[in-house]
C-alpha cells in the first residue's frame, strides 16, 4: 500500500462529494415520478444497510483493501479473479462517469469541441491527482467541499428569492404506492451513488482515526442522501414531473430558470461548477482505487507508474461504451445495475462478509 495516512474529515469530505458526484447533474429516482426523493431517501438507507457490510469486512481486515482480503477468504486462485474483477468494473464506472462529464460539457459549453478533447483534457488533470496519491486528492477534497457548500447556499437561496418554486408538482405523494418506490430503489438508488461507496473498502485502511470510520462514513451517506433528495424534488417542483423526466441534465434546466431582479440569469456557471467538482472528485476516487487494485493484484512496486497507461485505457473506454449520450444512459438503466452493481455491491460482499465470520471465528476458537 502506498504510505499515507487521511484523517476523519477528509474521509467524510471525500465520501460526500463522491455522493453527490454525476447523481446531482442525472435524472436519479425519476422512474418514481414525484416520489423520486423518496426514492432517494430509501435507497439511502439502503445504502446504510451496505456500508455496514463493508465495515465489517474492513474490522476484520483493518490493514488490507478490497482486493487483497477477498484473496485471504478466497484463496489465491479465485481471490485473484475476483479482485481483477473490481479492477475492471472500478475503471468501467471512472469511465462512464467521464463520458457523462464531457457529454455535459460538450451540451453546455463547448459544443464546438470534439468529446475526445475534453475528455482528454479532464483525464490528464486526474491523472497528475491520482499519481500524487490519496493524501493529495484528500487535501483536495477539503477545499472543494467549501466550494460546493457555498454554491449548494447560494443556489437554494436564489432558487427561493425567484420564487419558482411549486411544491403542489409534488403531489400528490404516493399516488400509485409503494410498489414503483420500491422498483425505483432495487433498479437504482440503491446502486447508485450509494452502493457505489463499496470504492472506500480500498481506502479505509489509509484512515488513521480507525474509531471513526463508521461514524463519519454514515454521517456523510445520510448528508449526501438529503442533499440529493432535495435537489430532485427541487427539480421536480420548479420543472414539473414531465419536464424533470424529459431533460437531459435537469438540474440545468433548474438553474437557467432563475431570474431575479430582472438581470440575474442564465446561470449555467453554477451547473458547470457542480459538475466540475462532483465528477473531478468521483473519476479520481474511482480510478485511484483501479490502480492501487491493479498494483496489489500485479505486485507493482510503484503504482503510481500505473497511472497513465491505465488512464488512457479509461479514456479510450469512455469513448467506446456508447455511440451516443443516449445509449449510454439506456445501458446504465437497463444493464449495469443488474450485472454489475447487484453482484459487485452486494451479492459479493454480503458472501465474502460471511466466509469472513467462519474463518475469524475459528480463528478465535
């Protein structure tokens, strides 16, 4: 493992932001319709149900990532196969979370500009972060989280002095019950973000406040989840729920509906801003993990050597995941959370967390 140490707050710092990541910018829970915060809050919890899982693997391998435990349970063989298999799903999330940044940024910005430039771009700044190393996409996590505060403040604060705010598109809640809710959260939520959070089982061993781990990371999950589901049902009751449903980065089209005082709009400033901390943060959490996985897996002396080839080989791959915007967002609803997420995030852990119970039991005895 590379040697550094990140305290509590920069765990927690890191874990929000990763959060909010690309879920503020999309249309997350929207299959719920207008209960789709409520979806959010579920999942959420949900979410809690599987960080306690990856706690406890973390308390019975306190010194040891994801991908070198799983080979302690496993044995060497099958260990291997599995910790190759998150290397790879790690560096497949990092670049779809890239094709949606620059798919953003070519929408709003720069639609002159090849995808290829910007995502070119984006992915040499991470990385330089990721060949630093952890202590310094920590550190960097402390001054982006000020940032996003101040435009979470600000933002709500404009929203409410122009007044176009409608909570009756609301209503009414629960109209069709509990059953799409309850779809929404084993299709979605539950996956993404906060499933997603199984990325810090390669990360909790550089924490060196060990006694609050489980406290901050819960602390930072249930923040992130009521962030999250006020901005969808922000979006909700400034857009409607078909147009919420219908735009491609709703929270945009929120923000460009402020107008105070009569020349205080068009704030797409403020999206950008948001997507450019949220998915900066999240593609550097995801691909540091993919290289230290890949060092450990391969015995690499210096993982940070690891770094460019295995950038380049993510953005390649943001390229070639989807022809277009849409496809990319059809295959992340209809395929990746059935035959990624669901075994990846929990049907995997859940058996790994057993196995561990049996063999430390023994152990014990």
């Amino acid at each position: 493992m590379e040697k550094a140490k990140i305290s509590a707050y920069q765990l927690f710092t890191l874990i929000l932001l990763f959060e909010f990541g690309t879920a503020m910018l999309t249309s997350i829970g929207i299959n719920a319709k207008q209960d789709a915060w409520l979806a959010i809050l579920i999942g959420m919890a949900g979410g809690f149900c599987l960080f306690f899982i990856y706690y406890g693997l973390y308390r019975y391998y306190p010194d040891l990532p994801l991908t070198e435990y799983v080979q302690r349970l496993l044995g060497s063989v099958l260990g291997k196969g599995l910790a190759f298999c998150y290397v790879l799903y790690f560096m497949y999330v990092a670049a779809r979370i890239l094709r949606i940044f620059g798919e953003m940024l070519v929408t709003v910005a720069y639609p002159d500009t090849p995808l290829f430039i910007i995502n070119a771009l984006f992915i040499l700044v991470i990385i330089y972060m990721v060949y630093k190393g952890i202590e310094v996409i920590s550190r960097t996590s402390e001054v982006l989280f000020v940032g996003m505060c101040l435009l979470l403040l600000s933002g709500f604060l404009l929203l409410m002095i122009s007044g176009i705010i409608h909570l009756e598109n609301l209503k009414p809640v629960l109209e069709e019950g509990l059953s799409p809710i309850i779809k929404t959260v084993f299709t979605d939520t539950l996956y993404y973000p906060f499933g997603e959070v199984i990325v810090f089982t390669m990360i909790f061993p550089y924490i060196n406040e060990r006694e609050k781990v489980k406290r901050t990371g819960l602390r930072a999950m249930g923040l992130s989840g009521l962030l999250l589901a006020l901005v969808v049902a922000g979006n909700i009751s400034v857009l409607g729920l078909d147009l919420a449903s219908h735009a491609q980065f709703p929270l945009l089209a929120s923000i460009r509906s402020i107008e105070v005082a009569g020349f205080l709009e068009r704030l797409d400033i403020y999206f950008i801003l948001f997507a450019m901390i949220g998915g900066f943060l999240k593609i550097s959490i995801f691909f540091y993990v993919a290289v230290m996985g890949a060092s450990h897996l391969f015995h690499v002396k210096h993982p940070s050597h690891l770094a460019y080839p295995m950038g380049m080989v993510i953005l390649l791959l943001s390229m070639a995941i989807a022809s277009n915007y849409a496809e990319h967002i059809q295959e992340a609803g209809k395929f990746i959370p059935l035959y990624a997420h669901l075994p990846l995030q929990v049907i995997i852990p859940v058996l790994l967390l057993i196995i561990a119970f049996f063999k430390n039991r023994k152990k014990a005895i």
